[in-house]
C-alpha cells in the first residue's frame, strides 16, 4: 500500500498564498530581468547565467525562504537573519526593507520597524501597503507615549488614503483620529468615504451625524441620524440623538414623537423619559408665555400636561437614581446624578408655570440635595416663595442666586421687584434693576419693575414714562396695564387710567383687581 500525506488546506491560505507567492514570482522576474542581458541571437542549449542573474536567484531562493519562515512564524529569527542578508545583497529594492520592516514589528522592534518602512518608501514613494504600515507603526508609538507625534500619524494615513481612496481601514482609521482631534473637516471626508464604501453599514452614518452635530450643522446631523434609523430602526442612540436635536431646535412635535418610538422599545431608557419630559416642559412654557400658542397648536389640559410630566420626569428621576445607588463606576454615577437632576429641574419648572408653588418648591428641594449650588433651582425655589408672599424666604435664596452668579438677570429683576412690592429698600431696587436692563435693555417686565419702584418712590412722571415703554414692549401684559392705570391715577390723569384698566379687563374679565380700580 502506497502511503500517502494529506494537505488540508483553506480558501484563505490558498487565497493568501497565492498572492503573496504571485508577489514573489514577479519580484523574481524583475531581478532576473534586469541582471541578465537579453539578445536576438539564438541561446544556446545552457546558457550560463550572468553574475548578476546568480545574484538574483541568490536574492529570490532566500527571500522565499524568509517569507516562508516569517508566514509561517517557524522560525522568525532566522527569517530576521536572512532578512539582513537581503538588505545588503538587494538595498534597491523596496519589497525586501518592506518585508524586514513587517517582520521588525512582529517582533516588538517598533523603532527598526519604522526606520525600514520609511526606507521602503524612499524607494517607492507610493506604495501603499508600506505607507499603511508606516501609519499603524506609528499609531502604535503615538498610544504608547500619550499622543506623542499623532500629527504624523494623521499625515501618514492621510497619505494612505490618497493613494488609494477604497482603503476601508486607513479612511476608518482617518475619521477616528481627526474626530478624536476635532478636525471634523476630515473627518467628516473620511466617514463620507467610508459611507461610499459600504453605504449600509448606520456606524458611519451616525459618525457623519456627530460631526455636523459638533459643527451645529443640524439639518445635515438630523438627515445623517435618519439615514441610520432607515438602516436600523431600533438604534437607539440615533433616535435619542435626534430627539434632542429635534427639542433644541424647537420641533417639539418632532421630539415628542421620537421619544415616544423610542418608549415603546425601551420603556426604561432614562434619557428618552427625560427627552418626553423636556418636551412637554417647553409645551408648558410656550403655553404661558405665547399668545398665539393655544390658536396654532392642538389644546392641551394643563392638568392631562402636569400629570404626563410628573410620569416621565419621574421615571427619569427614580431610574437615573436607582443607577447611581447601584453602580460603583465614578463616571457613571456622575452621568445618571446629572439626569436626575435635569429631570428635577424641568419637573419643578412645569409646577411653576401652572401655579403648583408648594410642588415646585418641595422638587427644587430635592434637587439641591443632588446639587446644592444648581443656579436655575436656587432661583426657582425663590420664585416660588416670592410668589406664595413669603417674601422674606424669597430674599434669602435670590441673594443666594446672586452671590453664585452676581450678573443673574432673572434674580436682579426679581429682588428688584420685591422691594418695590415691599415698599422697602427702594434705592437699592432701582439699582438691581437697573442692572437687569443692562443686559435685556427692552424687556418689558424690567421695565415694569422699575416703573413699580418709581411709582413706590413718588416719582410718578417718570412712572407713567417708564411703564408706557413696558407696556410697548409687552401689551398684553395685565401687571403692567395695571401699574400702568395707577401711575396714570396718581399722575393726575384718572381717564387714561380707566382706559387701560378697561383694556386689562377684556384680557382677563374676572380678574378682581381689575374690577375693584374699574369700581373707585
């Protein structure tokens, strides 16, 4: 019986070896062919090879030997000794310090390795697997020593995808690492390659959209968002970053109905129930603060609001807190601490802009066990108070505002108006809110304030001055029709009073201050 040894080989390796033998096969020819002479006249049987084709074969036979052993890892040693053969019996050709280079790195010679590949490509400037080595070898070096010479890596693998633009790991390579440095102009060249290359794979699309993201770029962020959506509805992160571009930029119905695709795949997902409840926080405000709002969108029950922001507010909260008792990563304790805490902040602000004082008051509360120093919950427990009349706890926290951020407009006009309601400390009003109209010099409500403090000092000219500009400024202001009315009363000029009081009347009919000045 004939015995016979079975080689059981791959597609890869067959793949592989093929190529990397083709590769020698041509190296071969091209050493042969330039050392032997080549004649018309007919050879004869032997024709004896020149010295230089003796050299070429020499070269071949070891190269082969050494690529072999280096393939194979069976002898990486003796592969790095015959690669210093090579160096010295072939310097001019490039294949061979490309090789010895690879094989330097292979074994951790990171510094030879580097020296080899810009050898290679001294010799041939545009070779393309040596230049993307040349860009790993030095990657390596640049994690290694803290980012040390990573505008050479950047260079390098810049020149990579020059030379050939499908190169996947070098344009993947590119976009990570000019992200990383906030280059976002070549980043955002290499991830649209990279989106070219394989147009359905959502990774690059969302890099795409980060980066216009970076760039406030936001229609081209929310088309790159939505293109990964379309490849992967269920990718969550894409959809919660298009939600919130969708809230910031003012498309709450946008928002509101990308959170809620996002719930009915993750009921549990904290940023989406935080993403609702901001949501429905600016639908509250814009509800207060926007006469045309009720007349351009769908009404909505103040109450049926309340109770929809007290749900996801407070599964925001409680999930975002059951996350910090639970977890001992610092960083992540710290990430879920801050959405609780927005999450208290926009709950606390909805109980303010529907009269819920004693409510909003108890959830600023909460936060500041969360953040004892947040300026806009500070603030929001003296509005609170200041509305409630609890005037003297309405002073201790606007000036706790104040003393964190001296320059806090809302708090300057605030305390500002609260001694003018007091009848106390009057200068110092004026110079508050003087220092709020600084900085908003039209606002209305300033400019009511300080026509308040001039009514309360006597000065009722200046007054009626003052409060006519507020009212210019914001004319469906009652407070300000009303100050307005009693400045004109004191002012000597009682008709002018009865005709604003008479049109703060067709803005709010029931409202009893109105129809007790209207009844004198």
């Amino acid at each position: 019986m004939n015995n016979k040894v079975w080689i059981k080989t791959t597609p890869s390796i067959i793949k592989g070896g093929v190529m990397l033998f083709s590769v020698l096969f041509l190296f071969s020819i091209v050493l042969i062919a330039k050392a032997q002479e080549v004649t018309t006249a007919e050879p004869d049987e032997h024709v004896p090879l020149t010295e230089e084709s003796q050299k070429a074969k020499q070269t071949y036979t070891k190269l082969m030997h050494a690529v072999y052993l280096q393939r194979y890892d069976s002898d990486l040693t003796k592969a790095m000794d015959i690669y210093d053969q090579l160096v010295k019996l072939a310097p001019e050709f490039a294949y061979v310090w490309y090789r010895r280079g690879q094989l330097r790195y292979k074994m951790q010679n990171v510094r030879g390795a580097e020296a080899d590949m810009e050898k290679t490509l001294e010799i041939d400037g545009a070779n393309v697997l040596a230049t993307w080595q040349l860009a790993q070898i030095l990657a390596h070096r640049a994690y290694y020593s803290r980012g040390e010479n990573v505008t050479k890596v950047l260079d390098t693998v810049k020149r990579v995808t020059e030379l050939d633009p499908t190169h996947f790991m070098a344009q993947q390579m590119l976009g990570d690492l000019s992200y990383q440095l906030g280059e976002y102009t070549t980043a955002e060249k290499a991830f649209k390659a990279l989106t070219r290359i394989m147009p359905f794979e959502p990774s690059f699309h969302k890099k795409l959209g980060d980066i216009y993201k970076n760039l406030e770029r936001t229609p081209e962020a929310v088309e790159a968002y939505k293109r990964v959506i379309k490849i992967k509805p269920d990718d969550i992160e894409a959809l919660t970053k298009l939600g919130y571009l969708s809230l910031n930029s003012g498309h709450l119905k946008e928002a509101q109905k990308t959170f809620e695709q996002i719930l009915t795949l993750s009921p549990q997902d904290v940023r989406s129930n935080l993403g609702l409840g901001l949501v429905l926080q600016d639908i509250a405000y814009r509800m207060q603060t926007e006469d045309n709002w009720t007349s351009q969108n769908e009404p909505i029950d103040p109450q049926t609001l309340i109770t929809d922001a007290e749900k996801y507010l407070g599964r925001a909260i409680f999930l975002s807190l059951t996350i910090v008792n639970r977890s001992e990563n610092v960083r992540r304790q710290a990430t879920y601490r801050r959405l609780a805490v927005d999450a208290q902040y926009a709950l606390g602000n909805v109980y303010l802009l529907f009269e819920k004082y004693e409510k909003a008051e108890e959830t600023f509360t909460q936060l500041l066990a969360n953040d004892d120093e947040h300026i806009g919950a500070i603030y929001g427990i003296a509005s609170a108070y200041q509305s409630m009349g609890d005037f003297d706890n309405a002073e201790t926290y606007l000036r706790k505002t104040l003393s964190l951020e001296p320059a806090h407009e809302y708090a300057l006009n605030a305390l500002g108006y609260l001694y003018a309601e007091k009848g106390t400390k009057l200068d110092e009003a004026e110079a508050l809110i003087k220092r709020a109209l600084e900085k908003s010099p039209e606002k209305g409500e300033y400019l009511d304030s300080l026509g308040w403090v001039f009514f309360k000092q006597g000065r009722f000219a200046e007054a009626v001055t003052t409060l006519e500009n507020a009212i210019q400024q914001s004319p469906k202001n009652v407070i300000i029709l009303i100050h307005l009315g009693d400045a004109y009363l004191k002012n000597n000029e009682p008709d002018k009073a009865q005709d604003v009081w008479q049109e703060a009347q067709t803005i709010e009919p029931e409202n009893t201050e109105i129809k007790e000045r209207l009844s004198r």
